[in-house]
C-alpha cells in the first residue's frame, strides 16, 4: 500500500470513502493535509490496473496543527488502510515534539481499533457532530 498527498482528482473517490459530497473534500485537501492510502495495482506492465486511480483508493486521512496539537479531521477506508495512515499525522506530531488527537464516532470500530493499534489513548468524551457522540484519543509521543 502507497500512501501519497491528496490531490483534487482523488475527491469523488474520498467522498464516496467518507460518504460526503465531493465539494467537501474538495475543500479538505485545499485547507487541511491530506493523505491517501492507495492499493497497488493489480496488474503489472502496459495493461496494469492504473487507468481508475479512485478504484484502488484505500482510505484517507487529514490532518492540520493548532495550539501545538495534531488534529487528526478525518479518517476514513479499510482497516489496514487506517492503521497505515494514522502513522502520517505521528511521524510528524514526533518531529515537531507533538501531541495527536483524533475523534471517533461511538460504533466506528475501524477508527477504534486503528488508534489503538498505533498507539492512542482514550481520554474521554468528545462533542457531538450531528447528534452522533465521539470518543478522544490522544497520543503522546514523549510519553
């Protein structure tokens, strides 16, 4: 799995992934850092799986910096594809003597389960986005 920056032609694909339309994500990669997991293709040489980029899109991740924190803004694919994204926002919270938060929606178990596979702690209740309640994770690289 390649993870690489987003780039507008990849917004039909990440709101199809984040069931959102595709003006919003638009808007994500304009605003925000924002990384896709993609698929290697499934076949080699001159007629390999590469002509629908949006078909081998795995998931996406995005992610900005305020008041010394990394904010993980959204998560979003298959499992391997979240674990593997959540090492993005890290890599660079490490860097910059960081911390990282995320907020998932109570049910959403690949979020779950990829934050704590890499390392994110539960530090409670988050707010509320259109009625659904969220969980914190935090992660802490000096501690």
């Amino acid at each position: 799995m390649e993870v690489r920056d987003a780039v507008e032609a990849d917004a039909d694909a990440l709101a199809g992934i984040a069931d959102v339309p595709a003006d919003v994500i638009r808007n994500l990669i304009h605003d925000r850092t924002v990384r896709v997991a993609q698929r290697e293709p499934t076949t080699a040489g001159p007629n390999a799986d590469v002509g629908d980029e949006g078909r081998n899109v795995a998931g996406f991740v995005s992610f900005d910096v305020r008041d010394a924190t990394v904010h993980v803004t959204q998560l979003a694919g298959t499992k391997t594809a979240c674990e593997r994204l959540l090492a993005e926002p890290v890599r660079f919270a490490k860097s910059e003597g960081m911390t990282v938060e995320l907020l998932a929606i109570n049910g959403d178990e690949t979020t779950v389960e990829a934050a704590k596979d890499a390392g994110f702690e539960r530090q409670g209740s988050g707010p509320a986005f259109d009625g659904e309640t969220t969980v914190r994770y935090r992660f802490d690289p000096t501690g």
